[in-house]
C-alpha cells in the first residue's frame, strides 16, 4: 500500500492513535534502530567508518537505537544535548574521518530557529566531507514547509520514518534531503490519516504484475500499436518500441512515416513495423495506441495528428501520449472507461498549460490536477524528479524511483513505450492506477539499478534493464534485488 504524505501534526496523531492502542515508544526506537542498521549494513562499504550523532529527542534515540546492530563495524557514537559542550567530543570524532553520518539531532520535534551555536555546529558537520544519512528529517529543516530553521545539514540521504513529511517533498527541501526513502514499517498502528499525496512503495508491486496463466499464448496480452518516429527522430520510435518489447505485451506494431520506415524497421526484429498510411485500421485490433514520441518534424503527415485527435475522443482502448503528440491532444471529454494517460516533463507540461516551467515546478501537484481537468480527466504522469501520477480528482501518486543518470534524451521515449506495452494487456487493464505507478517506479528503479553498478550508463543500457527490478520490502534484512546481467 503506498504511504500518505503528512504534517507533522497528522504524524503526531497517528503516534498518538499507536500509543493508545498500545503500541509503545521503546519498541518502535527499537525498531527504527534495526531498520536504520539495517539500511547502513546494505549501503556502506565494510570497512568504511560510520558516526552516529545522537541528539536530546526521539531523534537521536532512533539513531542511538542501530549502535547494538552494527557490531563489527567501525562506529563512533557521540551525544548532542548541547551544542557547545558537545563540540570537543564532535571535533575528535570528525578528526577520525568517518566516510559516514547518521544525523539524530532533531527530526519532527524541531519547532523554532535554531540558535547560532546549533547552526555553528551543523555547518562544522557540513563542511566534514562525510555522507550524512539523516533520520526522518535533516536536521535544522522544518518538516513542514521545508525551509531551514537557520541552518541544516545536507543529506545524502533521508531516511524518513512511517511516512514522508510534506515538507521534505518541497522543492526548498531538495538540497538537504538528498535521495528521500521511507521506512515505512516502524511498528505503529495502521495509518489513520488520508491525505491528497501518497507515496509509492517498491513493496506496493511484490505481487504485480500478476503471473501468467499457464496455458496463455501471444493473443492473451494483447497487441500493442505504436505510430512515432519522423525524420531526424527515427531514434525515439525504435526506444520505445524496444521497451514496449519489455513489458511484453503480445504483439507490438510499429507504424513510422514513410520517410524513415526503412531505418526505422531495419532495427527492429520482432516488433512488426509499417509506413504509415491514413489507410492503416486504427484502433483495428489493437488493444492499446502509443502516439509520439518523435512525432516532431516539419514534414509529419497531418493526418496523424488529425488521427489522434479523433481516436482520443472515440476509441475505447487505452491511449498513451508522449512528446509532441502532446500538442495533437483535444481538450475536453474523454470516453467514460477507457484509459487516457499523458506523460509530459515540466516543460510539456508548461506548454500544454500557457505557462512556465518554473511556475509548474513550483506546484506539481496543482499542474497535474489542471492538466487533468483540461483533457477530460486523463491520467497524467508529469516527469521529473519524483514522479507524480494523478487525475484531476483523487489521490496523486509520488514515485520514489530514479535519479539524475536519467536526464538524458531517450529516457521519456523508453518510459512511454514501456507504459504503453503494459496497457495493451488485457489481464493487467483492470488496475489502471497500479499499471502506471508500476511503470514509472520499474523505469525508475532500472535507472537506479544501472546507477549501482556504473554511472556511464546510456539509454540503450536502460531498455536492457527495464522490468528486470525485483521489488523488495524497504529496510528488510535482505540484500535489495539488483538485474540480471543484461544480454
Ligand atoms: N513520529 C513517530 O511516530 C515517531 C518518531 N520518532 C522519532 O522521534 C522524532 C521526534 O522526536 P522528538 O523527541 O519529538 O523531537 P526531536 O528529536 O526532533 O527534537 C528534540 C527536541 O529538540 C527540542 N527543540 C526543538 N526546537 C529546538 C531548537 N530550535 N533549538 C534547540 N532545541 C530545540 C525540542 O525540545 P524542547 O523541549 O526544547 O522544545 C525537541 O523535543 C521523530 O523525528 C523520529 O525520529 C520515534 O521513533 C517514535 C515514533
Ligand atoms: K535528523
């Protein structure tokens, strides 16, 4: 189940509603500290040297809470109740050069300006060229609106608890967070609190897609059509051909103007490629349509265009549109029950909606809702780093995956193909909204996966790994699932 996004207030309730349930402090300080030591054991080399900072809360009772758990490692632990008489004890532990720092000075609890000696002290941690891992919150951010309370350490890492805090999400927040994950099982009672934003967890796909029926054949995951491509973006049509291919719908048909056919099928071996003609029965026998990307030159025949406008209002099989397809899209109704989905970056986004990129930036949330609202409702994934997934109503959907190897041409064309490979296929076409999320979370964690290993990666590499991610439970014990070695 994805988490929802919270005030501290809300996640003040929901301890509250756990300590009157009888869940108890101790055990879930106990729990966070195994889940945290549990984090550090996967990510930091054996031999590197880790520092816990411990402050005069919760906070730093989480992070004291992993010291039992990582025996073996090289760990110092040092107490902050006070910034001055503590910073001796800080200025010998920081002398030893620990590689790593798990920051417990204050999380939620932080509810005024820090004093100049607290901010001393937390530009001294910043300037030591440690990776700080920090527990639910960096310290010195406000977790409500994500601004500093004078100064804050900047993370590597935010290893939020329970869920993540509405602030950490704000774009001010960004610099101090560093990558934000969540531990989401900590040991409190079932969230009582809903909330408009909710984040996605890679457990949310442990079951999903479901497995394939044993006697299935190519008919029962449904054929896939696909019309991009165009002079001087051939490439885009063969990307998301490719990782259509990996999310292995049954059959993929891939119609390109005439002007870069040849090139176009000359890459490609099972998909099955045409030139485009206004002729072609669209939406025939398909069982879903992928327009754009690379729908971009000067000379495109204006009937696809015409084309997408008419299917987009008629057509009963789900529709994906990407890139400058975008531009082709008629606002207005859609047919009820059949899904729309639209994946426009910031600067799509901005076009599509007469305004700028900055001003989508800075409401995400609010650019998703518009956009919905202007094309009938359709779903909208609006790219960028953390994902949003959301319709003009209901809950908006924040993806966690992906990191800035991404930010390369190519990487949309791969996520759109792949998108729509997936809502071609009958068995999957009943759960809309988890097939998207999971789309944009495989994509992403592929991202990360490569990530791991290398960070040269190129696009190419991206559509070899796509749909390899095993999800895995946040901060269990086990190793998380890397690929298979691409062919
Ligand atoms: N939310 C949960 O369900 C759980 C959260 N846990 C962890 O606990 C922290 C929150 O812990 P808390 O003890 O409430 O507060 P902090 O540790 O964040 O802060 C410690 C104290 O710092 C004081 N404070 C506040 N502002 C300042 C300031 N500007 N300068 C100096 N000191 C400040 C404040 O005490 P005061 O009495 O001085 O006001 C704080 O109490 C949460 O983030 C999680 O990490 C637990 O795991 C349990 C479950
Ligand atoms: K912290």
């Amino acid at each position: 189940m994805p988490v929802p996004v919270v005030s501290v207030a809300q996640m003040r309730q929901w301890e509250q509603a756990s300590w009157s349930a009888g869940r108890t402090e101790a055990a879930v300080i106990a729990r966070v500290g195994a889940c945290l030591a549990a984090w550090l054991r996967r990510h930091v080399p054996h031999n590197d040297r880790i520092l816990i900072l411990a402050g005069k809360g919760h906070n730093g009772d989480d992070a004291r809470a992993a010291l039992p758990h990582l025996q073996g490692r090289a760990v110092d632990l040092v107490e902050v109740r006070d910034p001055e008489t503590a910073l001796p004890d800080l200025e010998r532990a920081l002398a030893r050069g620990p590689d790593w720092i798990l920051d417990g000075l204050f999380g939620i609890g932080l509810n005024r300006p820090l004093a100049e000696p607290w901010c001393r002290l937390i530009e001294r941690i910043n300037q030591a060229r440690s990776r700080i891992v920090s527990v639910d919150v960096p310290s010195g951010l406000d977790a409500d609106t994500g601004r500093p309370w004078g100064a804050t350490l900047r993370a590597t890492c935010t290893l939020t608890l329970a869920a993540p805090k509405q602030g950490l999400l704000h774009p001010a927040a960004h610099t101090f967070t560093g990558r934000l994950e969540v531990i989401p099982d900590i040991g409190l009672v079932p969230c009582p609190i809903q909330s408009e934003l909710c984040w996605t967890l890679p457990e949310d796909f442990l079951d999903w897609p479901p497995p394939r029926p044993v006697a299935a054949h190519k008919g029962t995951f449904g054929h896939l059509a696909i019309v991009a491509g165009s002079t001087g973006y051939h490439g885009a049509a063969v990307l998301a051909a490719r990782a259509a291919q990996r999310a292995r719908p049954g059959l993929i048909t891939l119609i390109t103007p005439a002007s870069v056919y040849a090139v176009v099928a000359s890459q490609l071996q099972a998909v099955m490629v045409h030139p485009w003609s206004a002729a072609h029965p669209l939406p025939g026998r398909y069982t879903a349509l992928l327009f754009g990307p690379g729908l971009a030159a000067a000379d495109l025949p204006a009937e696809i265009p015409a084309t997408l406008a008419r299917l987009w209002q008629e057509a009963n099989v789900p529709i994906v549109v990407d890139a400058s397809a975008l531009d082709h899209v008629p606002r207005g109704p859609i047919p009820r029950d059949a899904l729309r989905v639209l994946t426009p970056h910031p600067g799509e986004a901005a076009r599509l909606l007469g305004t700028t990129t900055n001003e989508v930036q800075s409401n995400r949330v609010a650019a998703v809702r518009a956009l919905s609202g202007q094309f009938g409702g359709a779903w909208i994934v609006l790219k960028g780093y953390q994902t949003l997934i959301g319709r003009q109503h209901g809950p908006i959907f924040v993806n966690p995956s992906g990191n800035p190897d991404l930010a390369q041409g190519g990487s949309g064309d791969v996520l759109a193909g792949y998108l729509a490979g997936l809502c071609a296929q009958p068995p999957l076409q009943g759960d809309p909204e988890r097939l998207i999320r999971y789309a944009v979370w495989q994509h992403g964690a592929a991202a990360d996966a490569l990530s791991r290993r290398h960070p040269a990666w190129v696009v190419e590499d991206l559509v070899r790994t796509l749909g390899r991610v095993a999800p895995h439970r946040v901060a269990s014990t086990a190793r998380p699932a890397t690929p298979t070695t691409p062919p």
